[in-house]
C-alpha cells in the first residue's frame, strides 16, 4: 500500500510537472512573438510559425520530468523543505533546458529535414526556464497542498495496524505519522509483551491486544495494512500474521530488525530470484555519479581558469611572507578509504609539524604566517584542490577529506565514521555550512555528512555551493 500511493503521488506530480512545462513553453512563444516583449527585442524576419514550437512541445515537456526524476524530485522522503523543493526544480528545470538545447542542435545539423526549421529562440529558453521554475514548483505545491486537505478531512486514508510496539514499532509509528502525505491512520499496535504503560499509549496509539488478537482487531478497526515490527527473537510469532494477512487479502510488510547495523539507505535487491537486503546503499551511484561528475569538471575548470590570475597574486604574497613552496601537499583519505594527496596554498613555516607532529587545524593557529592567517579566514587556501577535483580524485561537494593518521582514531570511536567514505571528499559540505567545520563536535559532522550522502542530489549539491559562498563572503568580510 506504501507503494501503490507513492505511486499515486508521483503519478500526479508527474502530469502536473508536464502540463506546467508544456504550458510554460506555449506561453513563452506566445511572449516573445506575440506580445508587447517584441517591442523590447525586435523579431528578426522571418518569424517561426507557430505550428513548429508545437510539433516541438511534446520533446520539451518530457524532458522537465526526465530531470526532476534525475533530481530525485520523485523519490519522496522525510523532511523534505520547501526550499529544498525549490532548488531541486531549479537545478531540474536548468537541465531540462540544456537538454532541450543539445536535442535541437542535434537534430537540426543531422537531420535535412529538419534544417528548414527555425532555431528555437533564445529568449523563448530563457522565458522557459523561469515560467518552467514557476509553474512546475507552484503546481506541486497545489497538488500537495489538496492531498493534505483530503487527508486531514478523512478521506481516503488507509488504516494502518502496527505489529510489535517496541522500539522497531514505534520508529514504524514515526515515520507514518510524520508521513502525513502518504494518507495513513495508525489505528495502534498489537503485542504480548506489552508493559502497562503501553497500553496507555504511545503519542496517542495504544496497545490493542497480544498478536493472537490480530484477526479480531483487524475486523473490528477495518484495517487495509499491516506492519510487522517484531525483534529477530520474535519473528516466529508473525507466521500466524501472515497466513491471515494472506487469507484476508490485507497488505502485509514486514520491516527487518537490521535498524542496528543500517546507517546509511538499504537497497532491495535480487540474487537470481533470492531477495537481499543491501545495507547502507547511497543515491550517488550510476548515472547520478556521472552527472555529478560532469559538473564537478565544468565548474572546477571554470574556477581554475577564473581564478589563474588571483592564484598567481597569492602565490607572489606566500613567497614573500616566508621561504618554501608555494603549494603544501598533504596525505588525505577519499572515496572508499583510499589516500589521495591534497593541494593547498601554503599557510604555515615549512617546518610547522616537525615539534608537534600531526595536530588538528584551529582558526587561530599561532603557527601560521600573517598570509597565511588572512587565506584561511578567507578560505582562499583551499582554491587549489580544484585541481583535485579536475583530477578525480575529489568533488566539490562532499565531506571533507582527513588525514590517515586522525582517520585511524576516528574509526574505532566513532560509529559510522567510515561511512562518510562512501562517497568523493569536497572541499565544502553539508556539516561546513551548518557550522560544524575545524575543532568542533565530530559527531555532529558525521550525522551531517551521513545525511547528504543519504539524501544527495544535485540540487542539494548547488544548494551547498551557493551557502558556502555566502558564508566565505561574510567570513572575508
């Protein structure tokens, strides 16, 4: 039942985004040739007819669903804010675009029929783009907003029936009450080792009888689904749950008590007809690595080329700040555990580590030069390892690469620490624009890094950028 109305959601998500696209490319032809806008830019002859930019809308529209499933706009979870939404349509609606763009040209230089055509307008792109961000985001707002009413008025809400009310029950519990999009109503829980003071209740829901009950409870409370949410001691006691669930045509899932070892998503999946559980899957796999790769290049690139002539004043200032290289290499550890080494401006005497050994970084260290404390509030020591990210060996998004040596510590403290390894080292991440950088709580750090790689998309990774550049503004500042 999850899935059917899932499902249902994005279904609906799905036609609203489409018909928002499609309305946002008419309107966009109907504004740059046939409105007061032609008074502003003046159409060169001959104008395209209108018959063109309509044999041409059903590509377009389809490709603004196509980006938002790349987006992850339609894998729905938890937690989920609006601007997060917001961002993810932007970043979907921008490669929607591009796409559209690449196709045109394409077809346009390898197709002679279709040489007679006019190009699409430029300013019909851009009209698009921003009427595709309003449409679209304001038409899922809408849709979610009338499924939240119908729900809250009781209609249509599926009575949901929770097997166990330990702590595995009470997660399910949470989840579906926090859930209030996907149109359930927890009806209680059922359990025979319930204490008496969960029979009072938990947020509300009690405890309606031992599992043998299940049966009865189900007629009486009309239920369409059940959870088993039993500890692997109990598992036994569900056989009876799922011949009635069976017989009764009930909908019956069964939630693994692997809460204990799964940190990151687990993954459904299938060894020659045989269900497995993958433990702590991420998101940023196959062609969401490669899209990520492909803007980590880009923009890396740009910067590098941007920045060539900044670098090159910089590097003249460490020069004369104190003797030695211009560039400090340092051994960190990226994806999957392996050691890469990262490049970085100078900040600090040659011979900074020779007394101390390894030590963790302060803002204020007292062994950096006068330069080199002014690159450091600036973050401008950090601008080489865009050549790291060219290379491969990090992302500019991601959590931030440590030293082997404090690596070592971390992994026997710190539970699901490596975890974070899961994915390509940044040189900015989730936990660093929330505040949680340099001599602060590791394990906020961790559970910050463990929620963007569980939650990665590439709207959350422009979200990020454009956070850390407003922050590295007012810290220089």
């Amino acid at each position: 039942m999850l899935r059917r109305h899932n499902r249902l959601l994005v279904f609906l998500y799905v036609v609203a985004d489409l018909l928002s696209a499609a309305a946002a490319f008419l309107l966009a032809y109907y504004i740059r040739f046939e409105s007061w806008f032609t008074t502003v830019v003046p159409v060169v002859p001959p104008q395209p007819p209108f018959i063109q930019y309509l044999l041409t809308l059903p590509v377009i529209a389809a490709l603004v669903p196509l980006a938002f499933q790349i987006q992850g706009l339609y894998r729905l979870r938890r937690g989920r804010t609006r601007v997060d939404d917001f961002f993810a349509v932007l970043v979907g609606s921008i490669l929607a675009v591009l796409a559209g763009v690449a196709i045109s040209l394409y077809a346009r230089a390898y197709y002679p029929a279709l040489q007679e055509f006019h190009p699409i307008s430029r300013a019909v792109w851009g009209l698009f783009l921003a009427m595709t961000v309003l449409f679209t985001y304001t038409s899922r707002e809408v849709v979610r907003d009338l499924l939240l009413r119908r729900w809250r008025a009781g209609i249509g809400l599926k009575r949901v029936l929770v097997v166990g009310s330990g702590d595995l029950g009470r997660m399910v519990a949470d989840r579906i009450l926090d859930h209030s999009e996907l149109g359930f109503k927890l009806v209680g829980f059922m359990d025979d080792q319930a204490t008496m003071s969960d029979t009072i209740g938990y947020r509300g829901l009690p405890v309606l009888g031992p599992i043998s009950d299940t049966p009865e409870v189900c007629q009486n409370e009309q239920v369409d689904d059940i959870y088993v949410a039993l500890p692997l001691d109990q598992h036994l006691k569900m056989l009876g749950v799922v011949e009635f669930a069976s017989r009764e045509c009930i909908n019956l899932h069964v939630v693994p008590d692997l809460l204990q070892f799964i940190a990151l998503r687990a993954r459904l999946e299938d060894l020659d007809g045989l269900p497995l559980i993958s433990i702590n899957d991420v998101p940023l796999r196959g062609f969401n690595s490669v899209v990520k790769r492909i803007t980590d290049i880009a923009l890396s690139a740009g910067v590098i080329v941007v920045g060539a002539i900044p670098a090159a004043i910089v590097s003249l200032l460490i020069k004369r700040s104190s003797p030695g290289p211009v560039f400090y290499t340092q051994e960190r550890m990226g994806l999957d555990g392996k050691a890469f080494k990262v490049y970085k401006f100078r900040s600090m005497p040659v011979d900074a580590e020779n007394a101390s050994g390894p030590v963790w970084a302060r803002e204020d260290d007292p062994r950096a030069t006068r330069v080199g404390r002014w690159l450091r509030r600036s973050d401008f020591d950090e601008l080489p390892q865009f050549w790291n990210v060219l290379r491969g060996d990090m992302s500019i998004v991601g959590p931030r690469p440590e030293r082997p040596f404090f690596v070592e510590q971390f992994k026997h403290r710190i539970p699901s620490y490596m975890l974070r390894h899961k994915v390509k080292a940044g040189i900015t991440g989730w936990a660093q624009v929330n505040g949680w950088r340099g001599n602060t709580s590791l394990e906020k750090r961790i559970e910050f890094d463990l929620y963007y790689i569980e939650n990665w998309s590439l709207s959350l990774d422009f979200k990020i950028m454009w956070l850390t550049v407003l922050r590295g503004l007012n810290r220089a500042v």
